[in-house]
C-alpha cells in the first residue's frame, strides 16, 4: 500500500442476506469501523436492502455522496443501469443510488459481464453514468482461468481497462477506484498470489497513467479481489500497488470484513 493512498475495503454482499441479517451485519460493522480508522470501508447489499444499510448506518434519504455516514462506513451499489430513468424494468438508476446515500457503485463485476452479458462498451457507459451522478465507480476488470493459463492475462486486462475507462476524463479518472478480481479466484478459496496480483496492479496503474498521466494515476486506488480473507490480507496489503480489497464471501462476516480491514490499516 502507498503512503499517498488511503485504502479502501468494500464488502460485495451479492445476493445473500435477508434485512434482518443485513441490518444486524450493518450495525456490527458499523460499531467497530473506528477498529479500521484509516481505511474506507464500504457496504454494498442487494439493491433492495440498501435502505435498511443506509438507515443502519445513519445516512438520511437525499443525502449529498460527498456526506460522510455518522459511522464512517459508506454505502455502495453492486451495479447500476446508465439511464436516469425510464422503462428499463428491473433495473436502478445511478440517482436513485445517489438518493438513498450511496457514495459508490461496484460496476463491470465480473459476475455482471460473464452472466448478463456486459462487454466493456456496456460497463463504459455505466461508468459515464455514475460518474456524472457524482458517485465513485469501483470498476471491475480480471481475467478467467483460461485466459491466464494461455498467457492471456494481461491482454485481457488491457483490453477491458482501456475499453471500460474509455472517453474518461483524466479528472473524472482521478476519481475512480479500481477492482482487480481474477475471475479464478473469485468464490472459489484460490486467491492470487501476492506476486501475480502485485503485476495486474502494476499493469493497471501503468495503463490508467497512460489514459490520464503519471501523477493521476499514482492517485487512484486499485482493490484486489477474489478469496480475500483474514489470512492473506496482510500479504496482500504488503504490495505497493494493492490499495484495499473487494470482498465477497468473507464480508457476511463482521469479523471477518474488520479484520480485512485492519490488515489494509
Ligand atoms: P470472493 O468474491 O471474496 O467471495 O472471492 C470477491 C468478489 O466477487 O468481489
């Protein structure tokens, strides 16, 4: 982790939880958030549960994105359409995020690309969106087994920064955080190790510098995720270009996410 970075850990809850479990992990969260002073932490629930969060974490409906929560503890959505309205059925809108407290918005998962079919064009213009609702994208980029295993790695994640963060201005970039999330490591107990993901860092802020410029890029804070866990996160958070961690699995559990955390400290 750099000096000149604040870390960020963001809990991906998924589709898990109910709002009586959502509000109690909130609240467990929120109660020992001072245990992770220095780094952010953000909640990212199901989209229907984001107003019991918001309200467990004191945010008031309508609230600015630049408010800080009274906890300290931010609230993110797990992905957004790139319309502010209309018949997009099913879908939620970056304002409506905005309106419930939101400050971020996990966008381009790898989840969101490999099962509802999203190219980069796609988590591009959501980008755009969110962005211009004045929230925080967490872009997700990462490659699959396959990929890896036949040298593809970082073609792959060239390909998906440059077209995700496409058409952005170096300002508009200075605000993004970015996700590195092996799609082999995600869910499946197989984290990288600190080496390969310390490369993909490496790699990523290298093509963030050249879509924006050295200094902006030695700005913006790059997650790694995928099978995060107490264990390996001090060995991740170790790496000079590793900023915060995206968890999944291990963000259901209140110990858990604030030992993550602390690790990121
Ligand atoms: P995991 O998920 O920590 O359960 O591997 C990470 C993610 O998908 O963001």
């Amino acid at each position: 982790m750099s000096t000149r970075r604040k870390s960020i850990v963001a809990g991906n809850w998924k589709m898990n939880l109910d709002a009586a479990k959502a509000r109690s992990l909130t609240e467990a969260v929120a109660a020992r958030a001072g245990e992770a002073a220095n780094v952010d932490l953000v909640l990212c629930p199901p989209a229907l549960y984001a107003t019991t969060v918001a309200a467990a974490l004191g945010l008031a409906a309508g609230s600015s994105p630049s408010g800080v929560a009274p906890s300290g503890v931010a609230l993110g959505g797990q992905n957004s359409h790139d319309k502010e309205s209309g018949a997009f059925t099913g879908e939620v809108a970056p304002g409506m995020l905005r309106d419930i407290g939101s400050r971020y918005c996990i966008l381009g998962h790898s989840e969101r690309r490999t099962l509802f079919g999203e190219t980069d064009k796609v988590v591009n213009a959501k980008v755009k969106a969110v962005l211009a609702t004045g929230l925080t994208p967490i872009v997700c980029v990462g490659e699959s087994l396959e990929e890896r295993e036949s040298g593809r790695t970082e073609a792959v994640v060239t390909e998906q920064v440059l077209g995700s963060l496409a058409g952005i201005s170096a300002d508009d970039l200075a605000k993004i955080v970015v996700a590195y999330e092996p799609v082999w490591a995600i869910g499946t107990g197989k984290v990288a190790t600190p080496q390969q993901a310390q490369d993909v860092h490496a790699l990523v802020r290298s093509l963030l510098a050249r879509l924006s410029s050295p200094t902006v890029a030695d700005k913006i804070r790059i997650q790694y995720g995928g099978s995060v866990k107490p264990d390996n996160a001090a060995e991740l958070a170790a790496c000079p270009d590793i900023d915060g961690a995206l968890v999944g699995g291990a963000s259901l559990k209140a110990d858990d996410f604030l030992a993550i955390a602390k690790a990121f400290g």
